[in-house]
C-alpha cells in the first residue's frame, strides 16, 4: 500500500498556501506602508467583519480571550459579579471570566449539541439567588450555535447581559442572524486554526451597541480617547495592521469555506451513517460552519489509536472540563445537579480532521477506515 500523508486534524498552512498569492501582496503593503498599528487595515477588516455580520460594529483586539474579557468590562462587569457560562468549552472562556475580575458559575450542556443547556442554566441562576448575577458567556461550539431565542429569554427574565463567544462560529446563523448578533456584545479568536483564523493572534468585539463599542475602544488602548489621557483604567490588546490586513483576504473566502466544510461534514455523514458512532446534530433553523466535525463514542480513545495507526490525525476538545482542569478544581460554582453531560462527553467526542482544503477523498478515506474498524469489531471488545 502506497504511504498517503498523515491527514492533520486542523492545516493552517494548506490554507495559508491556498491563498499565498493574496496574502503575500496584502502583507508586502502593509510592510511597504511603515504604518504597523491601528491604522487603515485594521479600520478597513473592522467595517467588513461588522457588514459580514449584519452588525453595526466591529472593533479588532488581540485575541479571542481579550476579546470576551474586554466585553465583560464594557458592560461593567468586575469583581464582585458572577458570570454564568459552561465547563464544555475552552479554558479561555472562563480565564477571561476571572481576569475581568468575576466569578464563573458553570451550567452543563445539551447533548445534541453540547452547547449550553437552558434548564441547567435557570437552575443555575434559582440556586445562585441573582442579585451578583450579570451576565451569561454563551459559547457556539464546534460551529453550532447555542440556542439564543431560548437563552436571550431567560437573560430578559432576569435581567442580565448576554455575550456571544464566537470563536468556532463565524459566519454559523439561526435563521437570518449570525452569531455575533444575537447578545449585547459578542467575542471573536481569530487563532490560526479557526474557521476565519489569522497568521497570529487576533480577535474581535461586535456589537450594535454605539456606547459599548465606544467604551471597548476606549479599553483597549489604556483608556485612551486623545492619545496619552488616559479617560478609563484600560489596557493594551490592539488588532495589529499585518493580521489585519490577512483577515481582510480570509474574510473573502470565510463564506465558500464554510460551504466546503459542509461538504466535507455531507461526506462524514454519508460514509459514517452505518456506524454505531453518533454523527454531528444540526437544529433545523440552524446554518453549521462545522469548526469541527465531532463524533461520539464509548471507545474515542481506541478509535482515535486506531486512525493514528493508518495516518490519520484526530483532535480531543476537550479531554477534561475546565473545572476538573488542575487550576479550577474544587473551586468553581456548578449548576446544581452538577455537571453529567459536560463530564460524560469530554471522555467520548473526538474531532474528525476537518478544514477547508481537505479533500473529498481523504474524507472518504476517514469514513472508510472507521467503517473497518467497527466491522472488525474492535469497538465490541469491551462490550461483552
Ligand atoms: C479559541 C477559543 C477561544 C480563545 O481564543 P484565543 O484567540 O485563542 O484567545 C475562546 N473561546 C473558544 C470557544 C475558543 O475556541
């Protein structure tokens, strides 16, 4: 048998070398242009991202993580406060939860689409008392959005600020609305290996909002409105002009990349429907940008031996909840009943390679694999 390449679960570089052309020009200018920070490429992604969206405003920071915690200072939110998001997610959601200052209460997920999960949410917020309650950090996981109609009225109930984490959802929509437009303000990574990713560090904050975006800006650069007077005790997280400059090219083909994700998601459904394996969820009114394409199965770990034996890569997200994680153990506030789903899943969903410049054929090659190593029985070992 002839060796294929070992297939990665994420390919920054194949996406990078499919648009050099581009993003070498559009980096050359920048480097020609002896402008480096906040100038008009970071101005020009901002206005694009906003109307990509259907938001009014875009504003470009440093990474995903300042992106949620900027948000949370815009809407005040700080010591004191308690912030209501999920264990399910990366570190990064609650690690800008507690460097704004707040305390994280953590709510467990849906299994269909382990994203937050709106009963254990009001129980969260009933067993709480919600006097320190302000916010809820929603994440869209994988490229499926959390349920907002249903999340945004409770929110309303109990009058509390909603932020979208983005990270793995640009460009995903429950009907005609984006992810972004849903909350008071949402946040974006633009980590090389997400759907819109840069060849760095960067992200986002968006929101319809004129005063909070006013206000995240301000943050941003030390409180700055006229330079070195600082009006805000801010910070420094600036979108720099070159990754700017690439996210302007990316953003150009975020919308037939997503499209080829979904492709790719058809193929994995399509080869995979005969296994015992459960395949990915989409609700009806839902457009899935498919970040990842994630499997559920009693024996991730064998299978995901297995791939890696015919070169194929596979990705865990995430092997432990954050609150099980070494720094936030025995210490975060769960909803009570505690968190099953959240710990049920993190040992059974493993990430299928999935990026837009893999191949119909390697999927099927995937697929195919998986397919033998259920029919081989393999994955019935333990069972008896
Ligand atoms: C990637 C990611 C982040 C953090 O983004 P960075 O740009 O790496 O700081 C936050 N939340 C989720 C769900 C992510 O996937």
């Amino acid at each position: 048998m002839s060796a294929a390449p070992f297939v990665l679960p994420s390919n920054p570089k194949a996406n990078y070398l499919a648009h050099r052309e581009e993003l070498d020009a559009a980096v050359r200018q920048v480097l020609d242009s002896g402008w480096y920070i906040l100038g008009q490429e970071v101005s020009g992604f901002e206005a694009e991202f906003a109307a990509y969206l259907g938001v009014k405003h875009a504003l470009g920071v440093g990474s995903g993580t300042e992106a949620i915690h900027l948000a949370l200072r815009t809407l005040g939110i700080g010591p004191g406060d308690a912030v209501l998001t999920v264990s399910h997610t990366a570190v990064a959601t609650v690690a800008a939860i507690e460097l704004a200052g707040a305390t994280p209460v953590l709510a467990d997920i849906d299994p269909a689409t382990f994203t937050m999960d709106v009963e254990s949410l009001e129980a969260a917020i009933k067993a709480h008392g919600h006097r320190r309650l302000k916010a809820i950090v929603v994440v869209h996981l994988y490229g499926h959005p959390a349920n907002m109609p249903a999340i945004l009225e409770v929110a309303g109930r109990r009058g509390l600020f909603v932020i979208e984490d983005c990270a793995q959802a640009h460009g995903a929509s429950i009907g005609a609305t984006k992810t972004g437009g849903w909350g008071h303000v949402a946040a974006f990574s633009f980590y090389p290996t997400k759907n819109l990713g840069a060849l760095g560090d960067g992200g986002a904050v968006v929101t319809n909002d004129p005063v909070l975006t006013e206000k995240a800006r301000l943050l941003r650069q030390y409180g700055w409105r006229e330079r070195y007077i600082s009006e805000l005790a801010g910070t420094n997280t600036r979108l720099d002009e070159l990754q700017a400059a690439i996210l302007r090219v990316k953003l150009r083909h975020l919308e037939a990349e997503n499209a080829r994700r979904r492709q790719l998601a058809a193929v994995y459904d399509a080869g995979l429907a005969s296994t015992p394996l459960e395949l990915p969820r989409c609700a009806r009114t839902v457009t899935h940008v498919y970040h990842q394409y994630t499997v559920r199965s009693p024996r991730r770990d064998e299978l995901a031996a297995y791939l890696k034996s015919k070169g194929i890569g596979t990705a865990v997200l995430y092997p432990q909840p954050v609150h099980l994680q070494p720094a936030y153990r025995d210490r975060l506030s769960l909803a009570p009943g505690g968190l099953a789903v959240t710990e049920g899943v993190c040992r059974q969903l493993l990430c299928l390679p999935m990026h837009p410049q893999l191949e119909d054929e390697q999927a099927r090659r995937i697929a195919g694999e998986i397919v033998r190593w259920h029919a081989s029985g393999a994955d019935e070992r333990q069972d008896g």
